[in-house]
C-alpha cells in the first residue's frame, strides 16, 4: 500500500521486550490467518501438522480517513516462505505504519504467529507480550499462557473482539466474527470447521478474505464510536499525558 501522509511524533515506550512507537495512524489492517484442519486440528500451533494455509490483510483508512482499499492475500504452500512475505509486507517502506486489526487476535493469530515462525526459523518484525488484558475466552493457545499485546514494526495491534463483547451480551447473542458481522448487516461467507479441509483453494482463500474485510468494517464501526483507540495495544503502556 503506499505511503500516506500522516503526522510522524514519535517516542519509542519500550516495554519488557516490546516496543511501541507513539504515531497517529490513519490505516488499518485487518489480519487473519487460516490454518490447516486436516492433516492437523486447526487450532493448535505446536502440532507439525497445523501449519498456516494462507494470511489475508484488509486495508484501508480509519474512519473519518480517505485513502485506498483493498485486500492482499498470502497463499503458499511453503509456511516459511509465507510467513517472509507478510513480514515483508509489514516492513515494507511503502507500506504506511497503522493498526492491525484482529478479532481474538490476541488468543490465536499472534501465539500461531509466534509459535509457527519459531517452528520454521523465520525472524518476524513481531514482538508480543502476555497480558492480563488479554485473558482467553476459554483456554490460551496451545504453548502459551495467556493472550498477547503486540506490534509488528511500526504498527501497533487491536483485538476488538472484546470491544464487540458488550453487544453481544446486550443483544444475547454469540461475540464471534459471524454472528457480530451478521447483526451490523454485513454478509460474512460461513463454513463449519468440520468443512474446511473440503473447500478448494479459491474458496479457502475466499473465506479468508470475507473474515478480514468484515473484521475491517467492524473496525470502522468502533472507530466511529470512539473505541478504538482505548482498544490498542500501546495504550496500556501510553499515559494519558504523553
């Protein structure tokens, strides 16, 4: 994505092993990653078999923003080699620093992401650190002991499945991407976990997308109301007066 302009105050808070670089940013990036159901559970990073399938990226701005939109997908059968390209991605000068934006994030893509780099020796711009912010809904990942904050290069990184979790709660309904997406009016592409193996790969790589891209409007719909900002990693580091 090129550069945009923006505001560049910078000051690094470094903090026990992770760094986050003050900046206003203007574009978010929703990440997700698919990953193998069979061979493999999907669901735990640790097993040889349950690599990362493919990543996509949603980008755009932030509300009240202008600027491109669009999605990138990462698609290749060699784990490492997919892993070097989104990290390039995230490194790449061209591409302007913002937040990247999960749904769980915190409990699944960043631990895979740490897990599966280390498996295939791959240095990733990642660091990431257990919060207790970021408590699992249920159990951590597999090989973790909690959920993460994070930054990847200059970007700073929100988990907004939690900032969805009081809607959920007052409309009595399930907090996952799906039914969220579903009850803003978004049409989010479903398949049962039972059935992902079964898809083919344009449809997998689909169904990665159609998770970023309402991830990213959802996004947008948090950012609008104010709450993005208190959602993002840095934040828990950032005074108020800084």
């Amino acid at each position: 994505m090129p550069r945009t302009s923006r505001h560049a105050r910078c000051q690094s808070i470094p903090t026990k092993g992770i760094t986050f670089n003050q900046k206003e940013t203007r574009v978010f990036y929703a990440l997700d990653l698919e990953t193998n159901t069979n061979p493999g559970d999907g669901l735990d990073p640790t097993n040889p078999l349950t690599t990362i399938t493919s990543a996509a990226v949603y980008f755009g701005p932030r509300a009240n923003e202008t600027g491109p939109e669009g999605s990138i997908v990462f698609d290749d059968p060699n784990e490492a080699r997919l892993l070097r390209s989104l990290n390039a991605f995230f490194a790449d000068p061209d591409t302007t620093p913002g937040v990247i934006v999960t749904w769980n994030g915190a409990n699944f893509d960043i631990p895979f992401l740490l897990t599966r780099s280390k498996f295939c020796e791959v240095t990733l711009d990642l660091t990431a650190l257990v919060h207790e912010s970021r408590k699992p809904k249920y159990s951590a990942c597999k090989g973790h002991s909690g959920g993460y904050i994070a930054a990847w290069g200059d970007n700073d990184h929100a988990d907004i499945w939690p900032v969805f979790i009081p809607v959920a709660e007052k409309n009595n309904m399930k907090s996952g991407l799906k039914p969220m997406a579903k009850h803003f009016g978004f049409n989010p592409i479903e398949v049962k976990r039972e059935e992902m193996d079964k898809l083919t790969v344009a449809e997998r790589l689909a169904y990665n997308v159609s998770d970023v891209e309402v991830t990213y409007r959802l996004a947008l719909r948090a950012d609008q109301a104010g709450r993005i900002d208190r959602a993002l990693d840095s934040q828990l580091y950032m005074p108020a007066s800084v």
